[in-house]
C-alpha cells in the first residue's frame, strides 16, 4: 500500500449548524476554565523564596546544632556515593549516583492534513491526507490508532525505559534519599566495549547506541520496523553540588512546610545558582500557562461565536468575514480579560498587595469627591458674583 492516503468528506449545512450549536457548550466550558487557570497559576508559590529562607550550614562536619532538626536548611559540598549501579541488563554496574536507559524502536509514524472549503450553500467538504514515515519513537503509536493501518504495522516494544539510583548518597558528611530526592539532570554516557555487557543479540552501535536487530535484515544503519537503539544518561558522582531538605541529625530528609509546599532538591553549584534556578522554572511556568490561559479563552470565545460564522457560510465570503471579525473581537476580549484576571488573581492571592489596592482605591476616590466638590464650590461663587447692593432713593 502507498504511506499516503487522501479523503474527502462533505458536511451539510443543517449538520453544520447543529454541530457548531453543540459545540458552544464545549466553548463555554473552556472559557469557564481559563478563568480557573489564570486564577490558579497566580497563587502557585515559587519555590526560590522558600529557598531564601533555609539556613545555610556547612556540608564538612555534622552539625551539633539540634535546634536546626527538623527546620529547612542549604548545605554546599561534594556529592558522592560507594554504591555501584548499573541497569541490570547491558550497561556494566559503576560509580553512579543514577542511570537511566532510554530504550527507541524503530517504527512507523502517522501523521495528518486537513483543508476544508466551504461551498455556496453552506456545505463543507473537507480533504484529510493520512501520510506515513518512519522514525525512531520512544513511545511508538500502536497500530489501532492509525486511520490505514494495513502495512504500516508497529509491533509491541520488547525492551522498555529503565531507571535505576543508589539507595543511599551523600553530599559532605551529610546522607540523602537519591530514590526521592530531585536530582539534577543527567549526561549522555558514552558507551564502549569496557562498560557495557552484549547480550541477547544487542551489539554496539556507535558511542552513544546499543543496537538490536528484531526485525529479519535491519541494521542501525539502515534499520527496519521493530529494530531497537539503546541510549544512557547518567549522573556521575563527584560533584560540587548544593541540596535544600530539612535536617534530621546526619540526614537530609524531605521538607515540607505548613502551607504543603515541598522542597527536596540537589542541584549542580552553588546555593545562589540553585536558587536562580528555582526562581527561572518558576517564571518560565507562569508565563507558558498565563499563554496557556488566554489562549483557552480565546478559543472557548471563539467557539462560542462559531455557529455565527457557519450560519453566515450560506454565502462562504460572508463566512470567511465573519470569522476575521469574531476572531479579531474575541482576541481583544480574551487579552483584556486574561490581564484584569491576572491581576485581580495577583490581588487576591497577595494579602499585602490586596491592602495596598484597597488604600489606593479608596484615595483616588476621596481625591476624586473632593476635586467634585470644589468644583461645585466654584461653579455657585460663578453663578452667584459678588456685587454691590442698589441704594435706597428716598
């Protein structure tokens, strides 16, 4: 069979219109939810201020300080570990705090177009082309899913992801969980002949893959469907490291304070270049789902408006208007909702800005009744001037 398919299907008006009628309930409830995005992302808390505020000890002895048990602290100092790990199958064990192997066949891919032209009358015929690639996929798409599944078959992966840490680590003289800790990111491992152990038909690639020929003539070079290459990451120990926990003696244990935020991280460097880390992902987040937010918004709008445009579609220029119109409307409101969400959410989530506001507010307003009020003072002395009183002629 070709790895491209084309079809065309027709929608009629009547379908259309009902469509787009069923659809504004969809729309309501994006537009609904964006306001619970928007809201919700305002009051997430960054983790860097909570960081400012652990105390700061030294990694190269135990501390005899007990009054610091069971409070947030910031130790800086090399992390280590005896363990030796591996991933119990082809990478030899050795000195690594963790090891993940990421395992990717060999597979085909589907992927989709669509183009719609509406015609006079209102009708929709719409062209979908179904094409097909293959590629190397971490998680491959079974072949239920495809839309022309004959001769495009990804049989079940046979080797999955596999990560592995050493149970016990420590950073100074202190000890910590690598199992439950947030670790920094790992480094690709270069592989060779001396770390890694060949089986089960497995043979080394280049430096950075294992290959696995599942398929009759596959190669890594020129692989077929179902082939597998075998990557590794891992964090090597021996690194100048700081972690945030609270302190339980000689341990470093998870930290969670009243409000339920949890803090329990080992980054690469110093505690200021953690910190700035925390506080980056932190905005990075904000700002992807405040986008995230105005565009729900806007599409739940959109959606809302649609059955005007398809409506208009019995004529397709008067469609075609409609829409620039309803989108250029909808855009304008989605933005300047999105903003007064945000902030009045910065407002309630903030008990001192909200006071602040509230100060503002009611000093522009009694401003705003004083300035009235001599305006009207001013106006009566126009209205009535002062003059000289007639004299009496006797």
């Amino acid at each position: 069979m070709p790895d491209s398919f084309s079809e065309t299907t027709t929608t009629g008006y009547g379908s259309r219109i009902i469509d787009s009628i069923k659809g504004v309930v969809a729309g309501l409830i994006f537009f609904v939810v964006s306001f619970g995005l928007l809201y919700s992302n305002e009051g997430r808390v960054d983790l860097s201020n909570i960081a400012k505020t652990a105390t700061e000890i030294s990694s190269a002895v135990v501390g005899t300080d007990s009054s610091l048990d069971g409070k947030l602290i910031s130790t800086t100092g090399v992390v280590n570990s005896d363990q030796i790990i591996g991933d119990n199958l082809f990478l030899n064990p050795d000195k690594f705090i963790a090891v993940e192997r990421e395992v990717e066949m060999y597979s085909w891919i589907e992927k989709s177009e669509s183009r719609s032209k509406t015609s006079t009358g209102g009708s929709e015929t719409t062209e979908t082309t179904y094409t097909y690639s293959k590629g190397w996929e971490e998680n491959p798409e079974s072949t239920s899913d495809f839309k022309y599944p004959e001769e495009h078959e990804n049989p079940q992966k046979s080797l999955d992801n596999y990560t592995n840490k050493v149970t016990i680590a420590t950073i100074g003289a202190y000890n910590f969980d690598p199992q439950s800790v947030t670790l920094p990111s790992f480094s690709q491992l270069t592989l060779n002949s001396q770390n890694t152990a060949l089986s089960g038909g497995a043979t080394l690639a280049d430096d950075s893959y294992l290959f696995i020929k599942e398929s009759e003539s596959g190669t890594f070079d020129s692989p077929q469907v179902g082939d597998l290459r075998i990557s590794y990451h891992v964090l090597r120990p021996g690194f100048d490291g700081t972690i945030f926990g609270k302190l339980s003696e000689s341990k470093i244990d998870p930290y969670s304070d009243q409000d339920g935020n949890n803090l329990y991280r080992v980054f690469i460097g110093t505690r200021d270049q953690g910190i700035a880390t925390l506080h980056t992902e932190y905005t990075t987040l904000l700002w992807i789902l405040r986008l995230l937010g105005f565009l729900l918004m806007w599409l739940g709008l959109s959606i809302l408006f649609r059955p005007i445009s398809v409506l208009a579609d019995i004529l397709p220029i008067f469609g075609t208007i409609s829409r620039s119109l309803i989108g250029g409307i909808t855009f304008l409101v989605a933005f300047v909702l999105s903003i007064v969400t945000i902030f009045i959410s910065m407002l309630l989530h903030s008990l001192i800005a909200l006071i602040i506001a509230l100060v503002v507010t009611v000093g522009v307003l009694i401003a705003f009744f004083i300035v009235i009020k001599n305006k009207k003072k001013a106006t009566i002395a126009n209205i009535v001037p002062n003059s000289t009183p007639p004299s009496t002629i006797n």
